[in-house]
C-alpha cells in the first residue's frame, strides 16, 4: 500500500475514532488533557505500526483496548505519584517538627551531651528492625526504595517502621521539640 493510501486511511481512522476514545479515556482518569495525550500517543504507535496494520473496522476495538490499557497504566502511575507525595509530605512534617534552633545546635556542651543521650534512649528503645531501617535512613541517608531493597520489605512497611521510630524519638525529645 502506497503512503498516501495508508496516510488517507489514518486520517479516515483517527476523525472516526478520536472523539470517542477522548471521552472513553476520560471516563477512566478524569482528566481531559491527560486523556487527550494518552489518546494521541496511541495513534501515534499506530502510525508507527501503520505498514503493519490493515485500516478497517477491526481496527476499532482495538483503539479501544489499547486506550482501556492505557488508561489503567495511567492510574497505576498516578497511584505511584501519590505514594510518593504522601511519602514527600511525611517528610516535610518530619522537617518542620524539628525546630531551627536543634539543627544550627548553638547550644551549650552539657545540652548538646543530654540531647545525644536522649537520642541514644530513643534509639536503644527502639525493636532491632525498626532500629535498623531508622539508621539506613538517617545516618546513611538512603531513600526508602533502597532500604526496601536492602532489608526485603515492602515501601510501606519502610514508612510504618520510620513512622513508629519518629513516634519514639517524640515521646524522648518531647522536651526539647
């Protein structure tokens, strides 16, 4: 088939079809620039596949799936997305629990010695896991796909121990937060 053959054909195959797999994508992510672009990107693979593809009917469902597929690896993406702001947000709140006063530590010698101790407490009270994955992240300061990694677990079993940690460290350094 000649280009300008398989050229007429995409355009007859995209003015058929784009509207509605717009509004179908949308249904999924409600989000219309999103579903535009994940709509566009499928033809685009078509054109790519075009010398490969025969232009007729059987074509439509096919949109459809590849559209339906894209759609649930667009959710699966933005599920990642969330985890990791609801991870960035821990953070932040970690960060602002620490005043500015402890991190410039223009404190004197016998201050400084009682929060080391209090720190240490913390850290011995601590179950040996819990410990473990604490000091990954804070003495090495590895992110939490890597202590994952390391240790075996789940991302989310990284942030409960770090969250059960940061409650430990609370109660110790209540008097000085």
């Amino acid at each position: 088939m000649k280009l300008s053959d398989q050229h007429k054909d995409f355009d007859s195959l995209f003015d058929r079809y784009y509207t509605g797999l717009c509004v179908y994508a949308e249904s999924f992510i409600s989000d219309q620039q999103a579903a535009e672009d994940l709509v566009q990107e499928v033809f685009v693979n078509i054109w790519m596949k075009r010398a490969e593809l025969i232009f007729d009917e059987t074509l439509g469902p096919y949109l459809y799936r590849a559209v339906h597929n894209g759609s649930i690896q667009f959710l699966r993406q933005q599920k990642v997305r969330d985890r990791y702001n609801v991870c960035l947000n821990a953070k932040l709140t970690e960060a602002e629990l620490i005043p500015a006063e402890l991190v410039v530590m223009q404190t004197d010698p016998a201050e400084a010695d009682e929060m080391q101790r209090l720190y240490r407490q913390a850290l011995e009270q601590l179950p040996a896991k819990t410990r473990q994955i604490f000091l990954y992240s804070r003495e090495s300061e590895k992110k939490y796909s890597e202590i994952a990694e390391l240790t075996g677990l789940t991302i989310k079993s990284i942030e409960y121990h770090i969250s059960k940690a940061l409650d430990v460290f609370r109660k110790v350094l209540k008097d000085w937060l």
